[in-house]
C-alpha cells in the first residue's frame, strides 16, 4: 500500500507540474492572494522554487514542441529534461515515443548516444570522504579502466545498491570482515570449477559406463532384434526457454559483457536479434544489460548494430513496451 501510495503522490506531483506554465501565464496565482508563480506553488502544490524554475525554463526550451512537454504530465519533468537539449521540430515525435515507452535510464542512455559520448570511456569516481577533527575532508578519486569498470558494476549489481559512493563503501565493509560472497563465476578470465566448459562438458569421461540402449545401438551401427522394430520418440519441439549452455556460450562469446558496441556493463537480459517467433532457434542470442535491451526493443539500433531513432517497432517490440509500461 505504501508504494502505491508513493506512486500516486508521484503521478499528481507530475499534473500539478504541467500545469504551472499555463497558471503562471495566465496569472491564476493573484486570485489566490499571491505575488508569484513560486508563492501559488509552495503555498497550494508542495512544489519548491527550484522545482517550478526548472519547470518553467523546460517549458520555455519545448515551447516548439508540445508533443515533447505534454509528456511532463505522465513521465514526469526529470525525464523529460534529459532530451530538452537535444530536441527539435524534426525529432520531436521520434524522441516522444522513446521518452514514453522507455525508462528513465535508458533515456539516459539515449541522450549520451546522442551527443556523441562513447560507452565505456568514462571513468566511474567514487569519492571516499574521511572527516577529522584535526584535519580538513579528504577526496580521493578513482578512475577505472574497463576490466575495473566491469568489476565494479558487476558488484553493484549483485549488491543491489544505486549508489557508486554506497556501493564502494559496503565493499571495503565486506572486504574488511572477510564475509564477501566469491561471485566470480560470472567474470572473464579465470573459471570456477563449478561451473565447466562447454569443452570440458564434452571431454568429460563419466565414471562408470551404461549400458546402450538399442536406439543408441542403431545409432552406431550395432542392430538388434528389438531395434529392428523400435518406435523412436518425434523430435523436441523448440521451446522459449534458453538452457545454461546457450547461454553460457553466448556470455563467452561477448566476453561476459553487454553485447551493445562500446559497453562495458554486465548482462542483465539475453536478446533474440531474429526474433524467436520467426526462427525458433537460441543460436542468435545475444547477453544484454537493461538499457540496451530496451533500445533494441525501441527502434534505436539497426542490424548493423549502429545507433538510430528511426528504427521499425515490429510486433514483438510492440508486447515488450506495452509489457514494461503495465
């Protein structure tokens, strides 16, 4: 109950929102007794001056594309800012649709595709502060390369933490009482033993030999009386469900990374590039993280694997949007 109560806090919050540029033109706030905009919106909305400022100057940057601002309304200002910049009468109703149908990180995303910013370039910084009653706060920055950019967010996917700050500072806890869980399965480099190869699959010797069955037989050329009149099953009929192996091959396939040209996150999702209506088949998967999931399902990447806002939105990319909005 309580979070659904937030949500709907959250939905009027966005109303109330949209609707303070038409009150502030037309005045509305001085039939109530007050002197401004932020006045009407304190008193009477909850809303705080840097909140109506920041309203008002995204109205004012979408001024020429309402489509781009009524989305304020159910998406909310915040998201709706990340494309304000980048936005224009010919790319309005494309970047609407996406804004709609797509979360808020994965807009995100979009943006950095937009302005050109390649994935996996930028250092993530976790800043540790150190306060003293002796000596002034201290930062320190880390900048990470790609194999230690993977790591970190790998652990903070497990961890389950937002934060870059918290989830640096539960790892150096966890590393100090020894208690951190060994999660290196899912890393390039070095395997576990628990879990084995394709290859080592295929080589293993098992311990104790079983004895043929005749169609095993007739498969190698021994025939038997029985198996002359044997009735073999009709062959599995392809199901949805991807086996560890397929998926384990695809992960080292990608190098345990998001297959997305450029980035450098953990997979989250495994994506059929032909969609597996058409073919039936797992053999053209591919290990996604979430927001590049989501672009392969919003018209954002062509087969070439190259970034785009005029993608087609086939019927199953159709299931999967309406699908994340339920």
């Amino acid at each position: 109950m309580f979070v659904q109560i937030g949500r709907d806090r959250n939905g009027l919050t966005n109303k109330l929102k949209a609707m303070l540029p038409e009150i502030n033109r037309r005045q509305i706030y001085r039939e109530h007794n007050c002197d401004s905009i932020y006045e009407y919106a304190g008193k009477f909305g909850g809303l705080s001056c840097a909140v109506v400022e920041s309203v008002l100057k995204l109205e004012k940057k979408l001024e020429a594309m309402p489509e781009l601002f009524g989305l304020v309304e159910t998406e909310g200002s915040a998201k709706v800012a990340l494309i304000a910049n980048l936005a224009t009468p010919e790319n309005a109703p494309q970047l609407a649709d996406k804004v709609k149908n797509m979360s808020k990180r994965a807009v995100t995303e979009m943006a950095k595709e937009m302005r050109g910013r390649k994935n996996g370039e930028e250092s993530i910084r976790a800043t540790i502060s150190e306060k003293s009653p002796c000596q002034a706060s201290q930062k320190i920055t880390l900048h990470l390369d790609e194999e230690m950019q993977f790591l970190f967010l790998k652990l903070k996917q497990k961890l389950k933490i937002s934060s870059n700050k918290r989830t640096m500072k539960k790892i150096l806890q966890k590393m100090i009482k020894q208690e951190f869980p060994k999660i290196s399965e899912d890393f390039p480099g070095k395997k576990s033993a628990k879990i084995p190869s394709v290859s080592e699959k295929s080589t293993r010797i098992p311990t104790a030999a079983k004895k043929a069955t005749p169609a095993q037989k007739s498969r190698t050329g021994e025939t038997s009386e029985s198996s002359k009149n044997a009735v073999y099953a009709a062959p599995k009929i392809a199901t949805r469900h991807i086996s560890a192996q397929e998926k384990r091959q695809s992960l080292q396939a990608h190098n345990y990374r998001c297959g997305y040209p450029g980035c450098n996150k953990p997979h989250s999702d495994f994506h059929h590039v032909q969609p597996f209506s058409r073919t039936f088949s797992h053999e053209n998967i591919v290990p996604l993280c979430k927001e590049h999931h989501e672009f392969m399902h919003n018209g954002l990447v062509t087969e070439k694997w190259n970034f785009t806002l005029d993608g087609k939105i086939g019927f199953e990319d159709a299931i999967y949007r309406e699908k994340r909005r339920g």
